[in-house]
C-alpha cells in the first residue's frame, strides 16, 4: 500500500522566465502572438498548460499517474510572476496492486489571486 492519506497537502512554487515559455512554444507548437510578443511591460504571457506543470509536478512526487485532469483557468499568468500551488490529496481507495488518489490544486498569483484550479484522478501502484 502506498503512504499517501486523505487530507495530505503538498506545495510548489515557481516563476515562469521568457525561457521557459520559449522552450513550451517550441515543444508545443502553440505560437499564439500573446505566447511570442511581449507586452507593455515586457513580458509574455505564460501557456495555460505551462502553468499547469505545477500541479503536475506535486504529481509526479507521489509518483501519481493522472487518467482525468480537469482544469480551470481563472487569471493569465506572465512571466516574472511568481505562482504557488498548493495541491490537497480529496480521497484515496486502496485497490488491487495500486491505490486510486483524487486530488485538487490551487495555483495563485503574487497577490494571492487564484489563476488554476485543477481536480486529477489517478493512481499510484504499490
């Protein structure tokens, strides 16, 4: 059985640099203007899936593999902007072989503004 328990909370902070977003532009294909040209102040605005690697990563640190994400994007995201994500672990069902784990997280902004909210459903074997 694995340690992971209802109620467990984990946590993951990051700012997205130019870079970053120019290696997702690249990976990803996705080329949209906002995603390549700077604004006013310089930055670019951060790929909605971009920022979801913050959850992702909590994930992949209790070695979760996701089947469903279902992902809300409140606010836009730029570079040179820190962003925390908080994820809480909502059930967990001991099954054959593995453990099925639901989970949600939080992503806010520097003023505390929420910009992703994501709820998974996944496993993680034993």
């Amino acid at each position: 059985m694995t340690d992971v328990a209802e109620g467990d909370t984990s946590s993951y902070e990051r700012t997205f640099t130019r870079e970053d977003v120019e290696r997702f532009t690249e990976v990803s294909g996705d080329e949209g203007e906002h995603h390549v040209e700077a604004d006013e102040e310089g930055r670019l605005l951060v790929h909605g899936l971009l920022t979801a690697t913050l959850p992702t990563k909590l994930g992949g640190d209790l070695d979760f593999v996701a089947r469903t994400m279902d992902l809300t994007f409140h606010r836009p995201v730029y570079t040179g902007e820190p962003v925390h994500c908080e994820m809480t672990v909502t059930d967990v069902e001991p099954q054959d072989g593995r453990t099925r784990v639901q989970s949600r997280a939080e992503c806010t902004n520097e003023d505390g503004e929420t910009v992703l909210v994501g709820e998974y459903d996944g496993v993680v074997f034993d």
